[in-house]
C-alpha cells in the first residue's frame, strides 16, 4: 500500500503544474467577486485578499527575474524570495486585522 503510494506521489512530482497555476486565478477571482458582494465583511478583509493577487503577480515577478539574472529559481536566491513572501505574510495580516475588528463589533447575548 505505502508502495503504491510512493509511486503516486513520485508521479504527481513529475506533472509540469505551470498550467494549474495559472487557471488557479478563475475560482479565485470568482471568491474576490462573491466576498465583494458580501456587505457584512469589512474592507481590511476584502483588501487582504485582493492582496494575495498581488502576492502571486510579485512572485511570478521576482521569479522571472531570478532565472533572468541569476538563472537560478526564486526558490534558490533568498533576498528575493523572502521579499516575496512579504506580501502574501502582508496580505494575511490585514485579514487578521480585519477578522479582528469584525469579531470586536459582534454582541455578545449571555443569557
């Protein structure tokens, strides 16, 4: 059994995922569209996550960049690779505040 799932795994790392990187953007532009709608969530929240399409445009970025000039992948030069992680670690902690100060607006009913 753990046989059969090695090889699985071994096959999966084989599969080029360029393609399934980028169809990803469909559904999430589809979630940005409905949470937009949603007039309960506030705008840090809604900001966080449109930020996590800036994340993905700066990594793709920074990685072009890093195979341009150092012909290494981003993974492999940390300046630029941390520097690009920063907006997805920026992006969810503007969700976290936003989550925040939804939860410091509910009321609580003890009764």
């Amino acid at each position: 059994m753990i046989d059969y799932f090695l090889k699985f795994l071994d096959y999966l790392s084989s599969i080029d995922n360029t393609a399934l990187f980028a169809a990803s953007i469909i559904p999430y532009s589809i979630f940005l569209f409905y949470l937009y709608k949603i007039q309960t969530i506030n705008k840090l929240i809604k900001t966080g996550f449109s930020l996590t399409v800036l994340f993905v445009f700066i990594t793709i970025l920074m990685s072009i960049f890093s195979l341009t000039y150092f012909n290494l992948t981003l993974v492999e030069v940390d300046v630029l690779h941390g520097s690009a992680e920063f907006f997805l670690t920026l992006s969810d902690f503007i969700i976290l505040l936003g989550f925040i100060n939804m939860l410091k607006g509910l009321e609580v009913n003890n009764s």
